[in-house]
C-alpha cells in the first residue's frame, strides 16, 4: 500500500522573527528615551522653579534692604530739618510698599514739624523792672531770671550789672551773657524774629566761638539776609548768597521760591541787556528747581538768541557781580552787606 505524499514542515521565517524582535526592542528603547526626556524635561523645570524663586527671595531682600535703607536716611534727614529730602524718600518707599510700617507716620510727623516751623512766634514777655537796690540784689535778680530761662530779662540784668559793676563776677557774667544770647538768638533766627537773632549770636560769638550748630544757623541766617538785602537790586548777588542756602538746607524758609524768583528774574534782565547766553544759563537754574511750560519756552527763545543774536557785536555786559558776604549787624541801623572770611565754604 503506497504511503501518501506528505509535504515537509515549512522551515520558520527568520526574518519576521528578527523584524518582531527588532520592533520590541524599538519599543523598549522609545519608552525609556520618553521616559528619559520627560524626567530631564521635570528635572530642568524644576531647576527653572527652583532658580525663579531663588532670583525672587534674593531680589526680595535686595528691595528690603533699599527700603530699611532710605526709611533710616528719612529719618536722619527729618532729624536734620531736611523735609523735602525726607518726603521724596518716603514716597519713593510706599509706591514700592505701600504698607511699609511706619512710612505713613513719617509723613504725617513731616507735616506736623512744618507747620510748627511755620507757626508764628509768641509775643515777647515784657521785662519787669528791676526793684535792686544794689549789685547783689541785681545780680540775684539777673540769676533768678536766667534759671528760669527768661533769657531777655537775663539778658537785660546782666548787661545792666556789666556796665554798673563791670568787675563784679565778670567771668560767672560773661558766661551767662553767652549761654542767654546764643539761646534767645537761636529762638530768634528759627522765627520771625531773624535779624534779632543774628544780633544775639554774633554778640554771643564775639565773648567766645560758637559751637557748630549756633554757628551754622548763624551762617544761614546771615546769607539769607544777605540776599534779601539785594532784592530786586543785585540778582546774582541775590542768588549767590541764596544757592549757597539751598545747598546746604533746602527747606530752609522760603530760600527755594526766592531762588526760582531770582533765577527768573535775573535771566529776563540779561535778555532784556542782549546777554542771551548767560540768560539760558539762569532759566536752565530755574527749571532744574521747578519744571514750567513758560520758563522752558522762555529759555528755548534765550538759546536761539544767543545761537543768532539779533545784532553783530559784543554782547552788553553783564551786571557787575557783588561778592557773597553777610551783614554785620548792631543794634539800630543796619549798616550796608560787608564781606567776612571764611563764610564761603
């Protein structure tokens, strides 16, 4: 019997296996490189996190540290009178924090002490006539007066035992006149009283030196009285003693509004006198205290004046300038500005 015809087993495809094969491991490749990006991808945004919040905590305490900064400058500058200075800071601090503690009460304290300066000064206290009937009594009068800090009646006893007695406890006097003078002066020069009180400390200065304060709010004084005394008559005097003021104290009295007022004015009088570059000189001074339409259209026409001046020729020349100096002052008339050493710094 014939067996029948079997055909023999198909020999495997090894090339489908191998594709088979080949195509898992893409797979497995593929994921553990997604796998890869994807942590190098959470790595790297955290890293970025992590350096943005570190940038962040860093410029927080940078801001912090300006902030604590110009609230202590602030404080120095309300301390030493300069009020204008003191504002700007504290502004600057609350439109960067608005909460900041305590800037708020900076500004309310600001505007507390201007006004007190601004107060008008109590009438004098009449003095009470002396009921001495000798030296003793007199210069016990006189003591009684200066312990109770009646510095204008110490003042008047004092000076009245100099000139009856003039060896009578001339040093204990002497240091008393001093010590009554530099206060009343100092009450003085801080109101209305000015020339008063730069009466009483030049008077305190000529029995010894003044200690600096006295003798810085003396020099103050003096400029500024200065300058007034050549109001309308000298602008670059008035400016010269003025611009002096402004540098050191710019909330000093109206020192600030005088001094935009003599810019102004002194610059129409060098246009009006063909001086058109210096003119420019004297608005640009004005405008970097006060920004007005009016003043930059008047320094553009000065600046194109002095680029093509209306007639060939020197220019006028300007006004004769009058040295800064300050006014020597004694009881009764006051006599003209004199010039003293040493006041310009």
């Amino acid at each position: 019997m014939q067996k029948p015809i079997t055909e023999p087993n198909p020999r495997p495809d090894l090339s489908t296996g191998r594709r088979r094969t080949l195509g898992s491991l893409l797979i497995v490749v593929g994921t553990l490189l997604c796998v890869l990006i994807t942590s190098l991808g959470i790595s790297a945004g955290g890293g970025y996190i992590a350096g943005r919040r570190e940038r962040s905590s860093y410029m927080t305490q940078t801001v912090s540290a300006d902030l604590e900064a110009q609230y202590e400058a602030a404080q120095e500058d309300i301390a030493n009178g300069q009020y204008s200075l003191a504002v700007q800071r504290i502004q600057f601090i609350l439109q960067i924090d608005p909460d900041y503690p305590g800037a708020a009460d900076r500004l309310a304290e600001i505007a507390r002490l201007r006004n007190e300066a601004n107060a008008p000064p109590p009438p004098p206290t009449p003095i009470p006539p002396s009921t001495a009937e000798d030296v003793d009594e007199l210069y016990a009068e006189a003591a009684a007066l200066y312990e109770t800090q009646e510095w204008a009646g110490a003042i008047d006893r004092l000076e009245e035992l100099q000139a009856l007695a003039p060896d009578y406890q001339a040093d204990d006097i002497q240091e008393r006149l001093y010590e009554a003078r530099r206060l009343l002066g100092l009450q003085y020069v801080r109101s209305d009283r000015l020339q008063e009180g730069v009466v009483l400390l030049q008077a305190a200065d000529r029995i010894r030196p003044l200690d600096d304060q006295s003798a810085g709010e003396l020099f103050l004084a003096e400029l500024y009285l200065t300058g007034l005394s050549y109001w309308e008559l000298g602008w670059n005097t008035v400016i010269r003693n003025l611009v002096i003021i402004y540098e050191i104290a710019p909330d000093y009295r109206d020192v600030e509004e005088r001094l935009l007022t003599a810019y102004t004015s002194y610059g129409d009088q060098l246009v009006v006198s063909g001086s058109y570059c210096q003119a420019v000189e004297q608005y640009e001074s004005a405008l970097a205290i006060e920004e007005d339409d009016d003043l930059a259209g008047a320094a553009e026409d000065a600046a194109d004046l002095c680029a093509n001046p209306p007639t060939a020729g020197a220019s006028p020349s300007e006004p004769g300038s009058t040295p800064v100096g300050t006014v020597t002052l004694t009881p009764g008339p006051t006599p003209p500005p004199t010039l003293r050493a040493g006041d310009i710094p």
